[in-house]
C-alpha cells in the first residue's frame, strides 16, 4: 500500500456505527473494529485452511469457510 492511503473510510465507517448503535462512539473506535475484523478474517482463512487440507482439498474453498465459519464466529463473540 502507498504511503498516505488508507485502509477504509473512517468517517463512513463511524457514521455507519453511530447509525446503527444509536449512540456516540470513542475517537478511535473504528480503529478497533477494523482491527478486530482484520484478525477474525485471518482466523476464518487460517480454519478453512486446515480444514481443507483435512478434506484432502487442493485449496480453500467455500465449502471449507463454511465449514470453520460459526467456530471462528463464536471466538470473536464479544
């Protein structure tokens, strides 16, 4: 990525929080939402990874990210 460019819109990405909890966010929560999205989609890749290579599968497919999908999900369940 070039210097200067960002990962996300973060005014969209709290006024799309702020809409839909219905109350005022911390400076930096989308920051931690970010982060926190960032770390359950290299879970969920890491899961369907082994489980795919289990199912003697070439690669990921969606079959395997459905498979791992509610474990990874139940891991990040705040």
């Amino acid at each position: 990525m070039a210097p200067g460019q960002k990962l996300y819109p973060r005014g969209t990405v709290k006024k799309i929080i702020k809409a839909h909890s219905n109350c005022n966010v911390s400076k930096n929560v989308d920051v931690t939402i970010f982060l926190d999205y960032v770390l359950f989609m290299q879970t969920l890749m890491k899961e369907a990874a082994i489980e795919s290579k289990q199912g003697g599968e070439r690669g990921i497919t969606a079959r395997s990210v459905r498979k791992v999908t509610e474990k990874s999900l139940a891991k990040f369940k705040g």
